[in-house]
C-alpha cells in the first residue's frame, strides 16, 4: 500500500520516544512564538499531524502547544488553517478548552474552524450547544459579528441539519427562521462603490449609491436576490445568497422536526388566507427585526404578514422570493454564464415553492398561475428540460388538489425527453430520479408513465451501465398484464434499439455518402425508406403499435456489424438481469392464458436474436430457467402449449444451436406430460410427444453431427432417454420401444467408438444411464414409481432434511452395502 520511504516515516512517527517528543512540542511552541511562520514551521506542523495520527491512541498537546495550534485556525494564511485543523482533529481537548474557543472567538470562524467544531461534538447535547452558540453569533448585531464568520456559520448549521435535525429545538427553529427572513427579503439595494460624483475634491464620501442590476441590465427596482448584479456586494447581500441557498432544506428539515404545532398552524394559515383575501392595500409596516434594513419600494408585502409567527413568516417570504426569482429569469441574460444561472436558479425556485405549497396548502392556488405561466413559457425550449421536471413535480404533488390539466406536462416529460434527450446524461439521471421518486404516484394517477416505457428504454439502450440500476428499481413499475408481451419483446430487442439510437445520432453529423471510403451498411439502411419502418419500430414513443414486427431477421441481418459496438455490448450485458426482473414479476400479475403466450414467445424468440456473441447463450440460460418456474407453478401450461413444445423439440436443428433451452423444454414435457399433472393429458398426447422425442433421438444417435456443429452435449441425449422413459412408464404400449433403442444403444456401444459422441467419458455415462432406465422399465410399476413419484413422497424429501434421522441411516445403509 504504502511505498518503502513512507512506511519508513510511519515508523519513526510510531516509534518516537516520549522524552524526544516533549523536546520536539517545545520547539514547535517556540516556532509558533515567532512573527513569522516559515517552511521550518510548515514541515514541523506536518511532522506533528503524521505523529498522531500514526498512532492507534489518541495523543493530548501540552496546553501551551495546543493554544498556539488553535491560533492558527484564524491564520490568514490557508495553509496553517489547515494543518492547525487537521492537528487539532487528531487530538484530545482539554477539559473546557475548546468550549471556551467557542464562546470567545465564534467571530472568527473560518471553513476549517467550522470543519473541526462539527467533528469535535461528541453528541446530541453538544451539537445543540453548538448550535445555541451559533445562533447568537447570528443575533448580534453586524458590528459585532463580521459577515464573514456568518457566511461559514450557515454552512455548519446547514451541515448539522443533514446529520442530526433533531438536535434542534424549536427556540434554534425560530431565530433561525427570523434570521432568514430578514437576509432574503431585507438585503440592500445598492451595489458596493458607488459612482463618484466627479470634480476636484473627489473622495470616498462624494459618491453616490448606485443600486444593483437585473441581468439584462436595467437597474434593479425591486428587492434584492441572487439573480441581481454589481461591481461588488455587500455583507447582507452576500447572506442573502448563502439564505437561498439552504433555504430548502431548511424549510424541509424544521417541518419534519417541529410537528407538535399543527393545529396553531392551521389557524395561522387560515388567518393568512383570510387577510389576503381582504386586503388589497400594500404598505411598508412590515420591517426586519434588525436595525437599518431596507423595505423594497416596489413589491412590498402585506402588513398582515407580520402578525404570523417566524415559520409562517418564512413560508411567505420564500414565497415571494422564488416568486421575484420566477420573474427576474424571463430578462434576456447578457452573458451566458448568467443565462446558466437563470436555470439553476429556476430549479431551486420551482422546488422550493414546492416544499412550501406541501406545508401550506393555501398558497397552491396562490402559486399555480405563476408555475402554469412558467411551463408555458418554457415548455417549447428543449434547454431547459432540467428546469421543466421540477415543474412536473410540482404538477404531480399539487395538480390534482388545483384541479389542472397535466396532460402536456406527461407529454413532454415521457414524450419528448426520452425520445429526443436520451443522450443527454444528466437529464437521464434526474429524470430516472424523478420517476423512482415518485413510483407509486405515477403508477396511480399518470397512466401515461406505463404506456411510455418504449421511450424510456432508450434511456437504458443508450447508457446501460449508467442507468441500470435506476431500471431494476423501475421495470417491476412497467410490467402489466397489458404491457407484459410487447416489453418481453422490447427488452429483447434493447440490443437493436442501442444500435438504431447510435445510427439516429451518426445520421444527422455524417454525410450521406463518403467519397473514397466505405461507409456503413446499417446507417445506409437506416436512411433508407424500405427499411424505414423496421427503425421506426424501434424508435417508437408508447406502446401499443404492436408486440413486435414480422421482419425481426431482415433487421438482425441489417445490423449484423453492430453486434461489436461497445455500446450495443453494453446494452446487451444488461438484458438477461432485466429478464429476471421482468419473469419474477410476470408471475405475480399473469394469468395462465398470459403465462403461455409468454412460453410462445420464448420458443419463437430463442432463434430471432441480434447475434452477439455470449448474448444469445445467456438469453437461453434465462428462458431455460423461467420456464421451468413457469411450468412448475402451473403444470397445466405444458398441456396448454403442448403444440409449441412438440414443434420444438421435435426439430432435431435444436439440438445443436439451442442446447440449453431445448434440455429444459424436453425435461417439461417428460415432467409434466401426466395425467396426475392435468387429466387433459391422454394417451394420444403421451403418444405423439414420445414418438417426436424418439425420431430426434434416433436421429442424433445414429448420425454424425452436421457440418460446422458439435456433438450433441451428453445432458441433451440423456434428458431425452428420460424422458422417454418416463412418457413409456405412463403408457405401458410404448415401454417395449424404449427396451428396443436402448438394448441397441448399448450393443453400438460396445463395438467402440460412435460419431455421435466425441468424449469417451461421457459415452460410458450416457450407457450406465441407459442400463438404469433399461432395468427400471423391466418392472412398470417400480418404474412409474421411481421416475414419476407422486407428491406426497417428492414433497417432503426426507432423504434430504438434515434434521431427521432418514440421511444418517441412507448414508449407513450405503456404506454396509458397499464392497470394502
């Protein structure tokens, strides 16, 4: 892990001797005694920070040494910010030593110092403490406390929120709250610098105010917030900015803290509405808690506001910011950095009024209109899709209670997003965000969600690795007995998607013909109108259109230089666990009608497969397992689709290009085929299933392979022994015919060497297992017994229960009989 020269370094660290040690604390203290810090000091402090924490116990400083290492926390130089920080992190505080730097220099917090108090607070009473001392760091006066040790307090209040809400009371929930008031709504108008009014005795006192600019701008007429511009800001301008950005979460958290007043919000919310509902005059009464705040000229609030307590007053403050907000991002931006801006700034407006509208379920109709002018304003601009899923949020939490059309907002999100933005990574994250977010409410009240899972799809064909995760969480969501068919079939195909989205993109940047060059096969196709409607296909937005199409092996053929493209290989590698997901939730939604359309379109789709390599073995391996889940819980199903599994088993091309699948599809039939299993099973059935088995049998066993091919596996030959063998124990007439082959197949045997069978090894056991179905069927009864046991001995499988005697007495049993 480490190189020869460090672990060297760690050593000594480990090594040093207590009286060095005490030599060394005494040097550095004088280091740090001197005006000047220097690179002796430097290698010093970092020579200390790897003594301690090279050691497993936790070392203490001297107290002298430990006053000058918290000195440097307030540094003006970074670098011993941090060094001192990450020394005093490694240390134990003397008993009322740090609580006393936190009372007496809180104004002189720093990132670093902020970093080492959080770490340092050992439990929930000291976090309150903290932040107790935080907040009247934050009541005081601006004189008394610089801004800049305000704007590092936020961020550790911020932090405590994310980690311990709960050590919060609802006195810290209160100045903080009126703190934030104040800092959004009261910051001052005017720019730092003003313009100088010019003349000889130009100086300081002689210029003039200038106030701070929209965007686009024009001067700034009404209250200050993030979106507004100048030469330089001031201390409560720069709170402001730091306020919105916590107010979310801090409007998340003190909801999910302070619940106990509900009913005193109730009556407050209903006294807000009645006032706003009354009042139509707007006056300037409404004034900060702080000295020398500044009330806008132009959108002055309601003095009923005052009356409510600091929570609802924040609600109504943020409102009317993310409202400003909303407003100031219709001005054409002048750079495009604060173009950026503008949308990062929607986002956080549209969610705040969100988190807002779920606590104050009065301000939904007051925020509609604005919400409902924003989507229209945006709705045909692509850009901004990440400002238009906050949107959708808010439409899905509050939609229903305003009683408004969703409908277009639906449309874009599973319309347009998908089919036009699928290359778009981070819209991708937050849109699959969005909807695991909100499964169950989409599942309930947008039907459109289910229909759209073709569009969504691309999402995943286009960056599997990414999203898949996101998609074994969602396909549960999508698979209905309505949807069940043509999903099969779409995540079969998410190969060809992968390659048809690759070849959409490649389209519009390359040229139609490349002169000296070769071009590709697939995008020519792709342009070309024949096969137009194969891509289309794919590329659809809803299901619905059709399960599949008739041409699968045309499109397989046109995009057969595809199957090496990473992305494709990617895309492919994600489709067997999807069907995994998609066959363990089938069976909870399906009926038995469903359940054997779905084994059709496993036997169909096992041959009409995109061919990548591994990729149509793995999806055998899956069929082969679901299908005998399939047929285990419904038994019946084997009578129900017996044409299909005849047709398949019968075609001896199976054997060598399906092995796994066409193993299981055999095991079913000799497995299921019975009367006990369904009593539609004749003896007619039993009949033409056994003589579809023998002929492939028959034929594999009496031929060499076909050219190309290997030889059928050992597992495919005596699956087929037995379950010939079991279909003869059902129908007596057929045991003669089975005694027939094998007595053959062991006289072939014996003679040497066969075509069929390549390994030595495996011949021998494919005869041993011959002679034991040979012996059985010399005794029909012993033999329907053995190979096809009733329920009621399988069931139990004593022989296997480590918890009764039946294994120990079998494995003794064994032993006795067998030859020492």
């Amino acid at each position: 892990m480490y190189s020869h020269g460090s672990e060297s370094l760690i050593k000594q660290a480990r090594e040093i001797q207590e009286s060095e040690l005490l030599k060394f604390y005494s040097r550095l203290v004088k280091l740090l005694q001197g005006k000047e810090l220097g690179h002796e000091t430097v290698d010093s402090l970092q020579r200390l920070h790897l003594i301690l924490s090279a050691n497993k116990y936790t070392r203490t400083l001297p107290p002298e040494l430990l006053k000058r290492v918290q000195s440097l926390l307030s540094s003006s130089a970074e670098q011993f910010q941090v060094l001192g920080s990450a020394v005093l992190r490694e240390t134990v505080p003397l008993s009322g030593q740090e609580v006393n730097y936190n009372q007496e220099n809180i104004s002189q917090l720093n990132s670093h110092a902020s970093a080492l108090l959080l770490s340092q607070a050992g439990s929930r009473a000291d976090l309150s403490s903290l932040c107790a001392q935080l907040l009247r760091s934050l009541e005081s006066r601006q004189s008394e406390s610089p801004a800049q040790s305000s704007k590092h307090t936020l961020p550790i209040l911020n932090t405590i929120l994310t980690h311990s809400p709960e050590c919060l009371t609802e006195d810290h929930i209160t100045a903080l709250s009126k703190k934030l008031v104040d800092w959004l709504r009261y910051a001052s108008i005017t720019q730092v610098g003003g313009a100088s009014s010019g003349g000889f005795f130009t100086g300081p006192r002689s210029r003039q105010p200038v106030p701070t600019a929209e965007l686009d701008g024009t001067v700034s007429g009404d209250f200050f917030t993030v979106l507004c511009v100048g030469q330089g800001f001031t201390d409560d301008q720069w709170m402001n900015v730091y306020s919105f950005s916590m107010l979310r979460h801090w409007l998340l958290t003190y909801h999910s803290v302070s619940c106990g007043n509900s009913t005193i919000d109730a009556a407050n919310r209903l006294q807000l509405s009645l006032s706003l509902s009354h009042s139509h005059s707007f006056s300037n009464d409404d004034r900060s808690e702080v000295d020398g705040s500044v009330v806008s000229m132009v959108s002055a609030t309601s003095s009923s506001s005052r009356l409510l307590p600091p929570k609802e007053r924040l609600r109504e403050k943020a409102f009317q910011y993310c409202q400003r907000l909303i407003e100031q991002s219709d001005r054409k931006a002048l750079k495009r950095t604060d173009t950026d801006l503008q949308k990062a700034c929607l986002v956080e407006a549209v969610c705040i009024l969100d988190c807002v509208c779920e606590e104050d379920a009065s301000l939904v109709y007051r925020t509609f209109p604005c919400i409902k002018a924003l989507f229209g304003r945006l709705s045909s601009d692509l850009s901004f899709a990440r400002v238009l899923l906050p949107i959708a949020q808010f439409y899905l939490n509050h939609g229903e209670m305003a009683a408004v059309d969703c409908e277009s907002v639906w449309k874009l999100v599973f319309g347009q997003f998908p089919a036009e933005l699928f290359n778009d990574h981070f819209l991708a994250h937050e849109l699959l965000r969005f909807l695991r977010r909100n499964l169950e409410s989409l599942q309930l009240r947008v039907p459109q969600y289910i229909q759209s899972f073709p569009n969504l799809l691309k999402f995943l064909a286009w960056d599997s690795p990414a999203v898949v995760d996101d998609f074994v969480d969602l396909l549960p969501s999508l698979v209905t007995a309505g949807t069940a068919v043509e999903l099969l079939h779409t995540l079969l195909d998410l190969p060809c998607l992968s390659a048809t989205l690759v070849l959409q993109v490649r389209s519009t940047c390359l040229p139609i013909s490349e002169p000296g060059g070769r071009g590709l096969l697939s995008l020519d196709a792709f342009r070309s109108p024949n096969f137009r409607g194969l891509f289309l296909f794919l590329l659809r937005g809803e299901a619905g259109s059709g399960d599949t199409i008739d041409r699968l092996s045309t499109l397989h053929e046109l995009l057969a230089e595809t199957a090496d493209w990473p992305r494709v290989v990617q895309c492919a590698q994600t489709v067997p666990v999807l069907l995994h997901i998609f066959f363990n939730t089938v069976i909870t939604v399906a009926d038995e009608k469903l359940l054997a359309h779905l084994i059709q379109v496993m036997l169909e789709r096992s041959s009409l497969l995109l061919n990548i390599p591994k990729y149509n073995t793995e999806i055998h391996r899956v069929f082969s397992c679901h299908l005998l889940r399939l047929c285990k819980l419904h038994p019946s199903l084997v009578v129900d689709e017996s044409h299909e599994l005849l047709e398949f088993a019968g075609t001896t091309a199976n054997v060598y290009s399906k092995e796994e699948i066409y193993t299981h599809v055999v095991w079913v039939l000799g497995e299921y085929l019975s009367v006990s299993c369904d009593s539609r099973c004749s003896v007619s059935l039993i009949t033409s299933c056994f003589e579809a088995l023998e002929a492939v049998l028959f034929e594999i066993t009496s031929s060499p392979p076909p050219p190309g091919a290997d030889c059928p596996a050992p597992r495919v030959v005596t699956t087929l022994m037995s379950a010939l063998a079991k279909l003869a124990s059902r129908s007596h007439d057929l045991i003669p015919r089975v005694s027939l082959f094998l007595s053959k197949l062991r006289n072939v045997t014996r003679s040497g060497s066969v075509a069929w069978c390549a390994d030595e090894e495996d011949l021998v056991a494919i005869v041993m297992r011959g002679e034991e179905l040979w012996s059985l069927l010399k005794a029909p009864g012993v033999a329907q017994s053995v190979l096809t046991p009733p329920p009621h001995v399988t069931t139990p499988q004593w022989h296997r229960d480590t918890n009764v005697a039946m294994p120990l007495r079998l494995r003794a049993l064994t032993n006795l009989t067998h030859s020492q």
